[in-house]
C-alpha cells in the first residue's frame, strides 16, 4: 500500500470512529420520574498512536416514552423502566437536541453535531 493510500485510509478511519451514531450503554442510574438516565458507554475511543480509554458517563440522557392504544381504549403513554446495570441502545442525534425536544426548529449552524452529549436511549437489549 502507498504512503498515499495508508494516509487516506487512516484518515477515513479516524473520521468514521469520531463520528457517534449508536453504541450500546450500561444504565448506571435512572430517575423513572423524569424518564432520565446516567449511562456508561460500552465502546471504547482511541486515538492514534495511544491506547484506547472508556468514553465518561453520560448524565440526563433521555429515555423515549411510547403511545400506545391498547384494545380500542384511550391513547396512554407508558414510561420505560430501567434498572441499573441494564444494557439499553443509544443514538445519537445528527445535531443538538436543546431546541428540538422542545418541538422548535432548530437552525442547522449548530457546532455539536453526533455529540455524545445528545444521546437518547432507545430500548433495552
């Protein structure tokens, strides 16, 4: 392989493994009243040339909720339970998620972009 070619093909590579998408996560902590968690990422980060570290906790994730009408009757939501130690799916989203909870729509100039900071868990496993 050219000195070319591994250049480009590490680089891809570190993009690719910056970019947070969904990895699994540990419950460490949840506050069924608010529908949040404190996680652990199950992946680890690494970058070139050092060896890789576990990703820190993530606080105030939070959990979806689900709408349900079950056998004709009134729509409810229900609230997911979880409970420490759980392993459960987390996504990222493409961009901050300060606004959009809110139902706003949110102007794309944002600089968090597939931050960890904006994870949502998504189900259990």
């Amino acid at each position: 392989m050219s000195e070319v070619t591994e250049f480009f093909a590490n680089f891809r590579r570190g993009i690719l493994t910056s970019i947070n998408t969904a990895m699994p996560a540990k419950i460490l902590s949840y506050d069924e009243v608010k529908c949040t968690a404190k996680i652990q990422p199950l992946f680890k980060a690494k970058e070139e040339g050092k060896e890789p570290v576990n990703l820190p906790p993530i606080e105030g994730v939070p959990a979806l909720k689900q709408k349900y009408r079950v056998n004709g009757g009134a729509v409810q939501t229900y609230k997911p339970v979880y409970n420490v130690g759980d392993v459960v799916l987390v996504v990222f989203s493409q961009r901050a998620l300060d606004g959009a909870k809110k139902g706003n729509i949110v102007y794309p100039g944002t600089n968090r972009m597939f931050s960890i900071h904006d994870a949502v868990i998504v189900g259990l496993f």
